[in-house]
C-alpha cells in the first residue's frame, strides 16, 4: 500500500488544474490525428480502463485520472475511456469534459448514453439550446431513456417560461442599469432569444444608455452568432472608442481582423498594445504579449514582413507563448519564405532556447547559406553553441561548411578536422576536406581525404555510392548518374540516390526520367511521403487520375491529417465519378480543419446529391451565414428542412426563401411542422397566419394565432394585428374590438390600431366607447377628416351637440365641400333653428347639388327667417322650375 502510495505521488500530473479551451482543442486534435499503430509495453487499453475503475471505486482519482490518459495514448480511439474521462473532468474541467465526449460521439454517434452526458453538460452550462438537440436525439436513440424524457421535458418548459423571464431580467437591469445588471441580462437574453432578437435588444440598450459600452461586446457576440463578420468588428470597434485601453477586446478585434484578412487593419488595431511592447512596458500579463505578438507575426507575414514576424515569435516564445504554436508558427512562415534568411535565424534562435541543439545547428547552417549577413550570424550562433558544448559536431561542420564557402580555407580545415572519427557528421567532414585539398593543388592529401571518406564505407558497393557522391559533391551530377549506374545494386541500399537523381531529373524537366525514379523510391521507401506526394502530383499533371488517386489514398492512410492531401484526393475522385469516396475525404477534410467556401460548397452539394440531408444542413447553414443570396439555398434548404430535424431557425429561414419562390404549400408545411415541435415560436406562428389571410382563410388564421401559447393574455402585436384582421374579415365585430383593445392597451402610442378601434366602436354604434378612442386620435392627427366624422357622429349621437357640431365644423374647415360632414351639420343646424348658420352651409350644399329641390326649401326659409328677402328671391325662382309644389308654398312672400 505503501509503495502504490508513493508511486502515485510520484507519478507527474498529466493534466493542469485548469484547463482551457485550447487544450480541450489540442486533445481533439490528438485524438483525430493520432495513428492507430502504435506500440506499447504493458497492459493494453482496455486494461487500463478497468484498472481506473477500480482506482475510482477506491477513491483513487489521481491514479485513475494517469490510467485512463495512459489507455488513450496507447489507444486514442477508445471510446469508454473518453466517456470515463468525460463523467471525471464535467464538474471542475468542462471544456476538457466537452471534448473528450464530443470525441466519444464521433467514434459512436449512436450511444444514447454519449447524447444524455453532453446534454447534461451544455445544460449545466446554459447551452438550453443544444442541450435540448442532444436529449432529443437520445430519445431518438432509445425512446425510453427516461432520463433523457425528463431533461428534455424540463428544457422545453423552461423555452415555454422564457417571455416572463426575459421580462424580469429586464425590469431588473432598467431598475438598476450598471455593468453588473448588463453582464446578468446579457446572460439571460443570448440563453433565452435567437441571436437575431438579443441584437435587437442590445442595440435597443446602447441607444438608451450610450454611456455603458460593454453593450457592444454583446452586440458584437449576436453578430458572431448571427455570421456577421463585418456586425462583429464593428461593435468593438464601438467598444474600443469608448474604452481604449482594454486590451483583451483588442486583440479579439485584431484575430478577427487576421482571419478574415484585414491585416494591415489588424496592424494598426495592434499599434497601442505593440508601442508598449516595443518601450519595454508591461501589459496585463504574459499571456496579453505573446498573444499581441504572435497577432502581430501573424499580421506582418502576410504583408509579406517575414523577418519582423520572426522577431515577434520569438518574443512570442520568450513571453511563454505555448511551444507548440510557435513551431508550427516557425513551419508555417518557413515554408512561405524559404529564402529569407533572418526568418531561419530566428527559428535557429528559437530551437535553441527550446534545447533542440541539434535542429537550431541546421536551421543556422541553412539560413548561412542564404547570405552574407545571416552567414556571419549564423556562424556566431554555431560558435556559441560550441563553446557551450551542445551538439559541437554538427556545430564544428556548419562552421568549417561557412569557412569554405567564405574562402577561408584554414580556417575551415581546422573546423572540420575536429568533428570526432565516430559521428556521422564525419563522412561529410571527411568529403570536404578532400575537396579543400584538391582546390590547394595538394593531390596527396586530397586522395587521402577522398579515401578516407570512400573507405567509411565497408563494402565495395557502397564505395562505388562514395564514389559517386564525390562527383555529386563537385558538381558533377552527371558523371555521379554515370558511376551509380554501374552498380544497379546501389538503388536498394542506398535509395536517396534515386531521391537526388528525381530532384535533378526534375530540374533538366525530364518528366519521364523522374517520374521513373520516383516510382522506383516509392516502392523502395513507401514511407517517404514527400516522394509519394511529388508523385501524384506527377500522375495528375500527366493525366493519370487513377495511378493519383491510388498514390495519394495510400498516403491518407499514413497521414490521416493531412488536410491538404485529403482535399486533392477529393477533387480527382470526383473526376473519376467516385462520388462516394470523395464525398468521405471531404468529411475528414472538414473534420481536421474548415474547408474553404468553394470545397464547402461542393461538399454540400455531394451530401445533398446522396441524400445525407442531416449532414448536408450544418453546411448549408454555415453557407447561408456567409452568402444568403446563395442560388442554390432556395431550392435546398426548404427540401432538406423538411426531410431532417432542424433548429426553428433553420425552418423560418427556409419558409422565407420557399415563399420568395412562390413554393405556398411547402412554406405551409414547414410552419406546421415548426409550430408541432416548438409551439413557442411567433415568428413561424404570425407568418403561417399571416399567409391564410392572404389565401382569404381568415377562420383558420384566427385558429393558428389562438392555438399559441398564452393565447388568454396575448401581448404579441403582430399576433394580436393579425388576430383583429381575421375577426373583422369575418365579421366578427365584438371579438375584433376587444383584441384591438388590447393592442391599444399594449402600444399606446400606436395611433392606427387606435383609428381602427374607434371606427369599429362607432361603426358598432358603441358611441361612449369610440368617443375617448377617436378624440385622442384626432389630438394627434387633427387632419384626419374620416376619424373627425365618426367622432362628430358618435358626439352627436350621445348628445355631446356643441362637440358634436365643432367636429362637424372642423372637419368642413379641411374639406368644405365634405357632403356627409355638411347633410350632418346641416341637419343639425335645422333641428336648432340657427339660420345664420344654415343659409352658408346650404348655399355650399347647393353648389354640389343644384337640383335638391328640398336644400334650396331649407334655404329659402332660412333667408326668411333673417329678413333677407333679396337672397332669398333667385333660389325661389329656381325652385319654382325644379318643384312648383313647393314654390306656391313660399309665394306669398314674394308678391
């Protein structure tokens, strides 16, 4: 017990106490990449996994903990030890827990028990959304895994409650809007809304206070959320302008700014941060610099500043920047500038700090080759390296190999004839010092030198490849192809003959000849890629799509992370017609990394063509986000939303573009299915109700509004909109008073909805009702002739006469010649016997109508009833044409 106890002490801890998000990625990439042949001592790894059960049934978590890592060094693949791994790390390492079981689910995407533990996970972790997918298809798996039931039913109850916690979360933050409130009410509204409506909302926050910036950096993540690349940068930049000196959002404006190549952008975003870099400053802390300075290398790389991104990885490296990243960093650039020679010094540098000795004495060899300046430097390095006495052969032959190439040749024999008998560097040492000793003219001495290094060879075949390689080493390729081919032995045991006779062959652009030899190699050393790969590319050029594709699906087998190998084998398979087998490269291409938009394109397609909708949806999604005017998402998109469980998102969406193509009945189906599955949703309930209306069903419109969720206190505008004009087109009136009423009650401000419910009210004969609905409208819209008509009308009719007749008078002001104003006025003014009043307004009504025999009557007796006999005496004589009965009536007082 004791000895278990010490070793398990002993034993280093192979994970941290944190974790970040970068390790559970770099673990991801591990286990996809990692090869399924590899050796190991000792108990395999289902053992391993066994044995940490028992450690964990023991309260042993340490040594369960190196077991179950142990199993997937020795098995990456094994799917109950990323489970167990996932169960151990879900309560204080999530991100790592998340992607042990992603990982898990891609070996065995049918494991119900794989679903239930990221739902519980991404539940934990607010992710409802998500969470909700993974019990659901855990239910699909295995449809009475109660526990899944339960989480699933929680979920959607919670979906159902969202309204009301999103309307205590905001009464909450505007009681008391600071940066806490805002960080809590943020929170909630991306957990509970689409992107699309937590922009909205933000934005609406930043117009009323402009004073609380951190506002932008949740626009900023709803735009990320929503695609909006452009939406993104231009929030924090928003943020920035307000808060300068945050240096986090900084360098996330200035990433974003790089993936999406704005670089020179991204430099300017990053002057602040890299002028206190460049003084000697202190930032935040060492993570800030080496992340500031790898943005910047990775900035200035692309604008084609290779020697001062190099300086930056290396202050990158300094700032404790993860090894890792700056190797591939160095490979990267390396290969984008093989001829800048500051650029190898600098990674020179670097590998010596890191103790890779003998790596930094190659990469300082090569960048001497390159120039002057870096020779001398380079030379400088070797020097230090050798007076440190680390890795002083290969050291000793760069040196003495920078010498000869200077013309110093003393100085490089002493170099050289120092590098020890036994290492290997000695041959070449060897090499070179005859070649000094024939440039003296010392024949002698050179045959001895030239001997010595034929004679490290043991047997004849070998000193006839010596021999050769001398010739090589001259500069004499073909006298070397000339000796090499006496001895055809040579090939088997030396390949790299044929490696260096392809590279010249290629150079005098003897197609035939190298890819004769390369074939050759290839089924001598089937290992070495970089032979295999120059092939296929061989084959292609020379038409030769089968002979590449078998070349290159060989290769995949060895390099199965080899994005750009597997997007090649892709392309020529399609060529071939072998649809289905491009089809499975492309999926691991965009497992290892994300395909470019054209390959994206292309694959979706291919899914599509197969009928793999499920898969074919992600990519179409991640198309629309970038392109929604895509041509092709019209046609698919609708197809495969209906065909695939989707996001509610993905279905409107979908209904949308149908309907922008006139496709009524699909649109009408993708909304039912939407609304079955998510009830909750009022975008796809207002616009399914909103086509009915269009389609003269107001019966079943009304039936959709009023099936929805909290149909018995409906606060929804567009629902409530809709739900009126369903009522009035079937005459619903009393119904469609009341829901107007609501929306009134809802938006006060709302001045049509308002004119629509007093014209209703009045039209209902509802008179004490429409008279406050239509007063306050005329307040606001005092030019409203209908809304002053009805008013008057209702006045009048609950007999308000004064305000009644003022309505009545305004209304006559705005259009006098308004006839129902005037016969209302008119009438009125009959009724009181105020003739001042009623021989003007009789006399416009005249003028519209010259025949009513009865308004000139009226008129007449007006004039009489004012003395005014004169006014009175041509109308009587025209009514005296138009109705003589009433003329005699009036004639006696006109004689």
């Amino acid at each position: 017990m004791a000895q278990r106890r010490t070793e398990s002490h002993a034993r280093p801890r192979l994970v941290p106490a944190v974790a970040s998000a970068g390790l559970a990625a770099l673990l991801l990439l591990f286990a996809a990449t990692a090869g399924h042949g590899q050796f190991s001592t000792g108990p395999g790894a289902e053992a391993l996994y066994r044995q940490a059960m028992r450690d964990l049934r023991a309260e042993r978590p340490v040594d369960a903990e190196w077991k179950l890592l142990e199993a997937l060094r020795r098995q990456p693949r094994h799917f109950r030890s990323h489970v167990a791994l996932g169960r151990f790390y879900r309560g204080r390492l999530p991100d790592l827990a998340l992607a042990h079981l992603r990982v898990a689910r891609r070996i065995r995407p049918a494991s119900d028990q794989v679903y239930v533990l990221l739902g519980r996970l991404l539940e934990a972790r607010g992710q409802l959304m998500e969470a909700a997918e993974h019990f659901r298809q855990a239910v699909r798996l295995n449809a009475r895994h109660y526990e899944a039931n339960n989480r699933l039913r929680a979920i959607l109850r919670t979906f159902r409650e969202r309204k009301s916690v999103l309307e205590r979360g905001a009464e909450q933050f505007w009681r008391k809007p600071n940066l806490a409130s805002l960080t809590l009410y943020g929170r909630m509204v991306m957990a509970e809304s689409t992107p699309r409506q937590a922009l909205f909302e933000f934005e609406s926050i930043r117009d009323r206070l402009p004073e609380l910036p951190e506002v932008q950096l949740w626009i900023a993540r709803s735009y990320r959320l929503l695609g909006s690349v452009s939406g993104e940068i231009e929030a924090y930049r928003r943020y920035l302008a307000q808060s300068p000196d945050s240096s986090r959002v900084r360098l996330v404006l200035a990433e974003r700014l790089v993936d999406t190549g704005r670089y020179s952008e991204a430099s300017t975003t990053l002057e602040p941060l890299m002028e206190r870099l460049t003084r000697g400053g202190p930032l935040a802390d060492p993570e800030l610099q080496a992340r500031t300075a790898l943005l910047e290398s990775r900035s200035l790389v692309a604008q084609g500043q290779a020697v001062t991104a190099g300086d930056l990885l290396l202050q990158a490296a300094n700032f404790g920047m993860d090894t890792e990243r700056i190797a591939e960093a160095f490979s990267q650039y390396v290969a984008l500038f093989p001829d800048v020679a500051a650029l190898r010094l600098s990674q020179g540098y670097w590998l010596r700090s890191a103790g890779r000795h003998a790596e930094s004495a190659t990469a300082f060899y090569r960048a001497g080759m390159l120039g002057e300046a870096p020779r001398q430097r380079s030379r400088l390095a070797l020097q230090e390296m050798m007076t440190q006495a680390r890795a002083v052969n290969e050291a000793l032959l760069g040196l003495g190999e920078f010498a000869l190439l200077d013309g110093r040749e003393p100085e490089a024999v002493r170099y050289l004839s120092r590098v020890a008998a036994w290492h290997p560097a000695n041959r070449r040492a060897a090499l070179l010092l005859g070649v000094v000793a024939r440039h003296r003219g010392d024949l002698e001495e050179s045959l001895d030198a030239f001997m010595r290094y034929v004679f490290s060879f043991s047997d004849p075949a070998a000193m006839v490849y010596a021999r050769g390689n001398l010739f090589w080493e001259l500069g004499q390729p073909d006298v070397a192809e000339a000796i090499w081919g006496e001895e055809p032995r040579l090939i088997v045991r030396f390949p790299e003959i044929l490696a260096r006779l392809a590279g010249y062959y290629g150079e005098r652009h003897e197609r035939a000849a190298e890819l004769a030899a390369r074939e050759v190699l290839r089924d001598l050393l089937p290992t070495r890629l970089a032979n295999r790969k120059r092939l296929g590319q061989m084959y292609l050029e020379a038409r030769r799509d089968e002979n590449a594709a078998a070349e290159w699906e060989s290769i995949v087998a060895l390099l199965p992370g080899d994005y750009d190998l597997r997007v090649k084998l892709a392309k020529t398979l399609l060529r071939l017609g072998r649809r289905a087998s491009a089809l499975e490269q492309l999926l691991q291409a965009a497992n290892i990394r994300p395909l470019t938009p054209e390959l994206n394109e292309l694959l979706a397609g291919e899914l599509f063509a197969q009928r793999r909708y499920a898969e074919a949806l992600d990519l179409y999604w991640q198309i629309y986000q970038r392109r929604p005017d895509h041509p092709d998402l019209p046609d698919v998109l609708p197809t495969i939303a209906l065909e695939v469980p989707s996001p509610p998102e993905v279905r409107l969406v979908a209904a949308r573009m149908a309907e922008r193509a006139g496709r009524t009945e699909i649109v009408m189906e993708l909304l039912e299915e939407t609304l079955r599955q998510y009830p909750e949703q009022e975008e796809a309930r207002v616009m399914l109700a909103g086509i009915h209306l269009t389609r003269d069903e107001a019966e079943e419109a009304e039936r959709v509004i009023a099936a929805g969720p909290g149909q018995g206190e409906l606060s929804d505008l567009r629902r409530l909109g809709i739900l009126a004009e369903a009522q009035l087109r079937q005459e619903k009136n009393a119904a469609a008073a009341e829901t107007l009423g609501r929306m009134v009650e809802l938006d006060p401000q709302d001045t049509p909805n308002r004119r629509r419910l007093g014209l209703l009210l009045n039209g209902m004969e509802r008179h004490e009702e429409a008279i406050p609905v239509l007063s306050v409208v005329i307040e606001r819209e005092p030019a409203d002739t209908l809304a002053l008509l009805r008013l008057a009308q209702s006045e009048l009719a609950g007999g308000r006469q004064e305000g009644g007749k003022a309505h009545l008078r305004g209304l006559l002001a705005l259009e006098p010649h308004h006839e129902e104003g005037l016969s209302l006025l008119i009438a009125r003014l009959l009724q009181e016997r105020l003739w001042k009043e009623v021989a003007p307004t009789l006399e416009t009504w005249v003028e519209l109508h010259p025949r009513d025999s009865v308004a000139r009557y009226n008129l007449i007796t007006a004039y009489l009833r004012l003395f005014d006999r004169d006014s009175a005496r041509g109308h009587f004589e025209t009514l005296t044409t138009l109705n003589p009965v009433q003329a005699r009536r009036l004639a006696p007082y006109f004689r």
